[in-house]
C-alpha cells in the first residue's frame, strides 16, 4: 500500500527525489507568498475595519448629541434664563424631581416670590406620567424651565452646575411609596440612595457649593413606639426598603457634611396630601374609587385598631422647605475641601394631629356627596406602620414653622381641584 506521502508526491522513475524537492519547494515558495499576500490583506481588513468602527463611533455620538435631550446653546440660555434672580438677596434653587408633587409646588412658590429656579425630572411611569406633565406646564408658564433628566447622570448634573452657580438646592427627587418596595427593589436603592450620592458628589465639587435641603421621611421612624416622634427618637428600625433608603439617605448626607463641609438640611414629611397630589396615594385611590363606585380597602392593625396618620397639607410643607432654604446657612467647602465646619440638621413637618384612616373617608364622602363601599382588612406585613404623629416643635422654634390646614379644610381643596381636573360634573365624569 502506498504510504501517504507517495500519493501526495507521485514519481516518475529516475525523476523522484528531484522532482519531489523541485515540487516541495516549488509549494514552499506559493505557500509563503501566499501567506504573505494573506497577511497583508488581513492588515487591510483589520485597518478597514477600525476604520469603519470608528466612524460609526462617530455617527453614533454625533446622532446622541443631535437627539440629546439636553445641552447646546439654546438649552443653556433657558436654563440661565429660569435660574436668574428677581428679589433682593434672592437665591437661584435646583430643584430635583420638580414636576412631581411636592417638587412642583416650591418651585411655584419660589418662583413666585423671585427666586431663580431650575427643575430637572426623569418623568417615570411609577404613576401616570401625565399628571407629571401637566405640572411640567404649570411650572413652565410661571418661566420655570425643566430638564428632562435622571439624577444619576452625572454628565448631565455636573453641566448644570456649570451653566448655572446654584446657591442652594432642594432635592426632593426620590422613589416613593412603601409597597411598591417589594415589588421593585432595585429602584429605590437607585433613585434613593445611588442619585442621592450623585448630586452630593456635585454639589462638593461645585464652586461655590451650594446648600442642600432634601426630602427625608417620616418613615424613618419605622418600629418606634414612642409618640410623637421626635428628631432625638430611635430611627435604626425600618419596616420597610423605602424607609431604609431614606435612612440610608440621612447617614450618607451626614457624611458629605462631615467630610466636605456641605450645608444640609433633611425634613422628614408626613403624609403630605392636597392638589396635584400623589395617585398612589391612599386619598387620592379612595376618591377615585369612590366616584367610581368601586369599593375601598381599609386596612386595621392589631386587634382592628384603626390605623393612623398625620397628615400634613402640601401648602404646610411648602412653607417648611421655603423656611429650610432661608435658614440653611452657608457651605464651608471649596475645591472639594472643607474649610470649616458647616450646618447640619433635620427636622419634621408634619401637621401634629393624627387622623385615623375611616374619619379620612367619611370626611371625602361628605365632600364628594358619594357614600364609600368599604372593605375592612388585616394591614398586611407590607412595611406599613400602624400611626405617626409629629413632634415639630425643633421646626417651628428653628423655622418658624407652623402648620394651620387641618384635614377637613386640606380635602375640601384636594376634592375641588380634582373634580376640576378629571373633568367630574355632579360626580360624573364628562367626556
């Protein structure tokens, strides 16, 4: 049998050896050239290749620049424009998560007064992003120019603070709501804790730096037992992720005030209600459903107690972050160094009259004329708590702050706008 090399090499007699080696060099010489013209053309390949890359890098930054939703000279000019100042000893605000409930009343209210003011919101679907817009609206027939942004874009957050030397911001962006917590996690350690170091991160760095009020929350208070609650109180129960978020919130702002001397000022809200509000929010739920005719759930604590709530009207909140700003003081740091030591505090604004949650519904059925189907349930272990109750007497001796809506009066408001902006006639919706 022949050998393998014989089938590859056939020989013709008195010629073999001589044509084997003419043969094999013959190939050694195609092989090599053609290895090289290989090579060569590999090297064009990959150079034709990067090339093409690069220029669809191009495009591709070129078209995100063009399709951004911010920046360029004309965004500037609005930004500029809506942070300048009308007052005597005015201050110029970013206010973060400004089209949303409360962002969007002090922004009003700053504005009004001549204050310069400049909103940035990511407009998520956490609820109808249309109410969210029509405060966007409101806000920009007042001249109050909105950034559609996340607070985590520190691109984004490290160019207002470029075009614009904020003298204070009141951050108010955040993940909101108790139960949504167990259903998405991950967005509350995102908005709440991840953005939070996001825009503190700016606010060092910035020159000068600004003062920070931010929106803690009552929830803080978690498991403590002793009523009212006061700043001094135990905050290290959370019963729920949003509640350790915002716990999470007051240590890390500590930190940065610590370390880089920012002025800041944390306020823990209770259950703030009114216009414009929240719809997850238990009294807007309830009066949807009960225009509806849909029943209501009502959830009792242990041993069908009643569960309670302070709550605290918006136009009394707003005086207290207004307050907040006005007495902040100033930041000692510069160049990301502190040169001194700076404020720090945190107050509570709540209303200090708890309202159990079955007199909040029979205070909307005599508002909206409807009687309420209710549903009595167990408060399921959802991270709810069973009552809060303010103690504001460091607000109102620090701030001045004193809340004069009660809830009777604070509903009456709520009911009339939303009848107005659902379009509601005599408890029927007009189409």
């Amino acid at each position: 049998m022949p050998a393998l090399e014989d089938e590859l090499f056939p020989s013709t007699p008195g010629k073999f050896k001589i044509d084997r080696a003419h043969t094999m060099n013959r190939h050694f010489h195609r092989c090599f050239g053609s290895t090289s013209t290989m090579f060569l053309w590999a090297l064009f390949l990959v150079a034709l290749t990067a090339s093409y890359l690069s220029f669809q890098s191009f495009v591709y930054t070129g078209s995100r620049y063009l399709t951004a939703s911010w920046g360029g000279i004309q965004w500037e000019k609005q930004i500029r424009h809506s942070a300048q100042i009308h007052r005597s000893n005015g201050m110029s605000v970013l206010v973060t998560g400004a089209a949303g409930f409360v962002g969007s009343h002090v922004s009003l209210a700053l504005k009004k007064r001549g204050d310069g003011v400049v909103g940035i919101d990511n407009f998520n679907n956490y609820y109808d992003p249309s109410l969210k817009r029509a405060r966007k609206s409101l806000l920009n027939n007042q001249g109050i120019f909105i950034v559609e942004g996340d607070i985590n874009d520190a691109r984004l957050i490290a160019k207002l603070f470029d075009t614009v030397a904020f003298t204070h911001v009141m951050h108010l962006a955040a993940q909101a709501g108790v139960r949504y917590a167990m259903e998405n996690p991950h967005s509350y350690v995102h908005s709440n804790i991840a953005g939070l170091v996001t825009l503190l991160e700016a606010c060092k760095s910035a020159y000068p730096q600004p003062s920070v009020v931010w929106a803690s929350s009552s929830s803080v208070y978690g498991l403590n037992e002793n009523v009212p609650f006061s700043e001094s109180d135990r905050t290290d129960q959370p019963a729920s992720l949003y509640a350790a978020t915002k716990k999470a919130g007051e240590e890390i702002t500590h930190t940065y005030n610590h370390i880089y001397g920012l002025s800041i000022t944390g306020l823990r809200f209770f259950t703030v209600y009114g216009p414009w509000g929240r719809p997850d929010m238990a009294y807007f739920s309830f009066t949807r459903n009960i225009l509806q005719g849909k029943p209501i759930t009502v959830y009792r604590g242990k041993d069908r107690a009643d569960l309670a709530r302070d709550f605290t009207f918006i136009d009394d909140i707003v005086k207290g972050c207004v307050g907040s700003l006005d007495t902040s003081g100033k930041s000692t740091g510069s160049g990301g160094k502190k040169r001194g030591p700076a404020p720090y505090r945190i107050f509570n604004l709540g209303n200090t009259s708890p309202v159990t949650v079955p007199t909040l519904v029979s205070l909307l059925e005599r508002h909206l004329k409807v009687k309420a189907k209710r549903n009595f349930v167990d408060m399921p272990g959802n991270g709810d708590v069973p009552f809060t109750h303010a103690n504001i007497s460091l607000a109102h001796r620090e701030l001045g702050y004193k809340p004069t809506t009660d809830l009777a009066t604070g509903l009456k408001k709520f009911v009339k706008w939303y009848l107005s902006y659902y379009g509601y006639n005599h408890g029927k919706a007009v189409n």
